[in-house]
C-alpha cells in the first residue's frame, strides 16, 4: 500500500488582502475621528505603509485594518508589524504579509512530528512547504491536529492530503 501525504503550508490569498485594504481605506475616509489626520494605507506586492498625522491614528488605523483582515477571514499571525516611527509631519507603520514557512520554523514543526506525532509519520522540508507522510491516514489525522494546537507564529493550512 503506498503512503499517503499532505502538505503544510502557509499562504495568504492577495486578493482577500486587497479587498480589506480597500475596504479599510473606505471606512478610514468616513470615520470623523480620522478627519483631518492624513491617515492612509497604500498596499505593494507584500509590504503595507500606514500613515496618520499621530502616533495614536496610525495605531488606530492598524485596528482598523486588522479589523478587516479578519472578517476576510486572513489570519493576524500572517501580518508582521513594526513600530510607528516620525517621517516628517506624519507617523508611518510598515506591516508585511508573511507567506511561506521559514527553515526555523520548518525544522521546530518537523522536530514536533518527530517528538510527538505517531512513530510512522515522517516529514520533510521542500522549500517554503513541509510534506508529512504516513502508511495510516488516521496517523495523519492525528498530526495534523497536533500542528493546528502547536504553538506557532504561523498560519498554517494543510493541503494535498491524498
């Protein structure tokens, strides 16, 4: 019988993040507390810039926009925030959207299948991906439970699973 397989990824959908940046840009533009506070959000590729005449609106405005990124359904683990810092007469916030699983994070998750998942399921890194395998399927029903309660500060989804 051949092994069956999944794989652990962590990915954003740009689109859903482009749907709440707008939508928070609509509601920074009527919300009256945020009159007259030069607060805005531009969106590049991965990188958001947050941008408010004080240090308290560019906080806000990241509320807000968190706010958002959840009803979108995108996870607040997979947003990485500085902190504000003056640029002349405004206050900018840099965030970036993290996708991917980096190798230290890889190798904590692989070493956490190795510690603690039932003794047939292996894993191994490919990339930016983790590919967990295993004779049982309810091995790896059980692995996959375990990672969704691991402590980490990733996003983790789990597809493939054949």
């Amino acid at each position: 019988m051949a092994d069956s397989s999944f794989d652990v990824v962590s990915k954003v959908d740009h689109q859903e993040v482009a749907n709440a940046v707008n939508q928070a840009t609509k509601e920074i533009a009527q919300r009256y507390d945020f009159k007259d506070a030069g607060a805005s959000i531009d969106l590049s590729d991965a990188k958001l810039m947050l941008r408010a005449a004080s240090e308290d609106r560019v906080n806000a405005v990241l509320d807000v926009l968190q706010s958002k990124l959840i009803r979108r359904g995108i996870s607040l683990k997979s947003l990485e925030t500085g902190d504000p810092y003056p640029s002349g007469k405004e206050y900018r916030l840099e965030a970036t959207i993290k996708e991917g699983i980096d190798q230290p994070n890889a190798k904590k998750l692989s070493k956490l299948i190795r510690d603690e998942a039932p003794k047939s399921v292996k894993s191994q890194i490919q990339g930016d991906e983790l590919r967990v395998s295993s004779k049982s399927r309810d091995d790896l029903q059980a692995t996959i439970q375990l990672l969704k309660g691991a402590d980490v500060e990733l996003d983790l989804q789990f597809i493939n699973f054949r």
